[in-house]
C-alpha cells in the first residue's frame, strides 16, 4: 500500500483504545491483589510439638557506673626478701664430720679472802693481856681449766703493816681422770687434816699443832714439788703422794716425801683440799693415816755439833661432823701424830682433840661454843700443852664469821695467854 492511502486514525480513536487498555491492566491488578489476599485452605491438623524450654535471658547490661575522680594510691610496701637458698650440697659434706668441737671450759674463778685480829698479849710477859697487836691477813685465789685435762692455780698471800706478800701456791695440775691427778708447782703438802683445813676452814682461831708438834713444811704449810693424787668412789677414798723441796733444813736439801690416805665412812670430800670443818653443810665421818720421810731431815738442836738424823712421821686423825634437827649441828676432831729420830721436839708424841656444838640460827647466824685441847712430848721430860676456848658466830659459815678465842699455852712451866678477837670474810 502507498503511503498515500495510509489512513491515520482520529484523536478520539486513539482515547477510545488506550481507555480500553488501562481499564483492562486495573482488572488485572485487581485480581492479583484480591489472589494475594485470599486465605489459604486449612492445612491438614498436626500435634503441636513440646515447646523448647525457655531461654535463659540474656544477662542484662551492667549499669554504667560513674565515673570516680581518680586519686593516688599509696605505694604498696615491699614484699620480704626471699630467703637464700640453702648452700649446695658437695658429696663431702654429705659424709659424717670427724671433727670435734671444742669443749666450753668453765671461767677462771677468783677470790678474795681476808683475816683481821687484834690479840692481847704482852711481848714481854706473854702471861698478861696488857698490851695488843693487829693482824690483818689476805689471800687472792685465782684458778681454772686452760684445757680440759689442764688446770691452773695461782694464789698470793700478804700480811698488813708490813707482813709480806708473797705466792702462796702456783699449781700446774693435769687432770687426766678423778682416779688420777699429777699437780706440780709450789702447793700444801699432804700429810694431815690440820694443814689441809689450814686458818679459814677450822673451828679454832690458830692453827692446830703451832705449839711445836706441826709436821714438816713451809711457810703456810707448803713446799715446791709434786703431788699425786686421786679420789675413788666419787671421793669416799682418796690418796695423796707428794716429793717435796724441804726449802733448805738440810745442808744440802734432801728431798720429802710426803702422803695420805683418807677413807669417809659418812658422806665424801673429794679434792686436792680439804676442811677441818664443813660448818654444818653436810655430814661426814672420815678417818686417815698419813706420814713423812726425809734423808737426815732432823737437824741437831742449834749449837750442837751432832751430825742430823733421818726424819719419820706418822699420824692419823678423824673427822665427825653431822647435822642436827633445826639447823645446828656438831663437831668432834682428834689427831695423834708419832715422830722418830733423835731429835724430835716435842712432836716425839702428840695429839690435839676438838669439841664444838653449833646452834639452830640465831638472829642472822649461828651461835658455836669451841674446846680444844694439844700435847706434845719429846725427849726426857720435855712437854707442851694448851687449851682453847672458843665463841664464834657464824653469820654465813665460813665466808663471814666472828670469833672470840682465849688460849692458855704451857711449855716446859713457861706460861703464856692470848685473847684474840677476829673477824674472817671469804669472797668467793
């Protein structure tokens, strides 16, 4: 067909048709939305299945906290160190040590011990007590172990205004065993009861046997040499054997021997020393013999032109001291001593025996009534004798005691009478 007789339809043809058009796209919209809004047919009934258990709710958000101004904290302190660990362990250390440690050895002790008299007596008539004589007197003790088998003593001795001062003992002792001891040195020669209880440790005020019967010695009953010595039975026996320098009564020296031998039947005293009284600290009952020897240890009487004899001594002497009910207690001491020799003094025989009763305390002390009775013969008709009574008051025994002692000495019809008071302290 040509283009010429292409016929064009009118405005209102064209409306009619594109009315037509969206009236039939509305129906079509329509009918979708009504399908889409249409219920669906009932399914088929089914058994509900159990409901889960319900969850557990979720844990709510922490509120906000407001914030706190910040401030400074104190420093915290710091902690303890820690201990060190312990040293290694080297295989030889694991092995038990052989070494020993030494043995702690006590201190050295030291004492002070002091006599102070004055004596009525005059020198040119000793039969009167007109007239008076002080005499202060003093020891100082100092001794110990430097090893445990080795002792040391030193003690030192002076009398006042003029009295002297000198060593009194100087002692090297090895203690190897109380059975066994050997003590060298400058010490008290063993021979009798008397010279061990010495001036501190006796009833009596003077000294036992000074009247002319004391066994051979030194001043203060000692000499240079050595002592064997040891107690058995914790002291209930004990011997003494000594080889002393006589200090010059022979020309030349011959050596001393010197010994003892004690038994206690009551109690025990073990030691070198020993006491003529306990002061009523324990009971004891001891017996003991005793003797010398020395090589023309007698000399003649002075001037004679006779040559010296040997000496030999023999003594034995006993001990009884026991406590009383209430705090007293009572002594009783006896000795007899037999010299040979032609020139004995008056030691050819003697004796000595001593009484005391001490009383329960009395104020601070005790209260102790003393006799003493001494003898001694030599040749012919030569003889000593004395009497000593005593009152002393034992405030704390030996270490501090005061006593009163009157003596009346008899020799050859030559009297003689002292009244002494004293007073003794021991620091020990």
């Amino acid at each position: 067909m040509s283009p010429r007789h292409l016929e064009i339809p009118s405005s209102r043809t064209r409306c009619a048709g594109l009315s037509t058009s969206l009236a039939c796209l509305a129906a079509l919209l329509a009918t979708s939305r009504a399908g889409a809004q249409a219920p669906a047919p009932p399914a088929p009934a089914v058994e509900a299945a159990p409901a889960p258990p319900p969850a557990e709710p979720a844990p709510a958000a922490p509120a906000p906290v407001a914030e706190i101004p910040k401030t400074e904290a104190p420093p915290a302190p710091a902690p303890p160190p820690a201990p060190a660990p312990p040293p290694a362990v080297t295989p030889t250390e694991l092995m038990p040590s052989t070494a020993t440690e030494p043995k702690k050895l006590p201190p050295i002790s030291v004492a002070a011990w002091l006599r102070a008299d004055v004596t009525f007596q005059n020198p040119a008539d000793p039969s009167k007590l007109d007239d008076q004589k002080f005499t202060p007197y003093g020891e100082l003790h100092a001794g110990g172990k430097i090893h445990d088998k080795v002792s040391v003593t030193l003690n030192l001795n002076a009398g006042g205004s003029g009295g002297g001062f000198g060593i009194e003992d100087a002692i090297i002792g090895f203690d190897l065993m109380d059975e066994f001891h050997v003590w060298v040195g400058q010490l008290l020669v063993p021979v009798d009861r008397a010279n061990y209880g010495g001036p501190f440790f006796a009833i009596p005020w003077n000294y036992t046997g000074a009247i002319g019967f004391v066994p051979h010695e030194g001043p203060y009953g000692r000499n240079a040499g050595v002592s064997v010595w040891g107690d058995l039975m914790g002291g209930t026996f004990k011997y003494v054997l000594g080889a002393f320098d006589p200090g010059g009564t022979t020309s030349p020296p011959k050596m001393l021997f010197s010994g003892r031998l004690q038994y206690d039947f009551v109690g025990s005293e073990p030691g070198y020393f020993g006491n003529a009284t306990y002061f009523g600290d324990k009971d004891v009952v001891a017996l003991a013999v005793g003797g010398q020897y020395q090589k023309d240890g007698e000399a003649a009487p002075t001037g004679s032109t006779l040559p010296a004899d040997d000496y030999a001594e023999v003594n034995a002497d006993l001990l009884a001291e026991l406590k009383m009910d209430g705090g007293g207690w009572v002594t009783g001491e006896g000795g007899v001593y037999v010299t040979g020799g032609d020139y004995p003094g008056y030691g050819k025989t003697a004796f000595y025996i001593t009484a005391a009763y001490a009383t329960p305390k009395i104020g601070i002390g005790n209260i102790q009534p003393m006799l003493r009775y001494q003898m001694g013969k030599g040749d012919g008709d030569a003889k000593t004798w004395s009497v000593d009574a005593a009152l002393s008051y034992l405030i704390m025994g030996p270490a501090l005691r005061l006593v009163g002692n009157f003596q009346h000495v008899d020799t050859d019809g030559a009297k003689a009478n002292s009244l002494t008071f004293g007073a003794q302290a021991i620091f020990f």
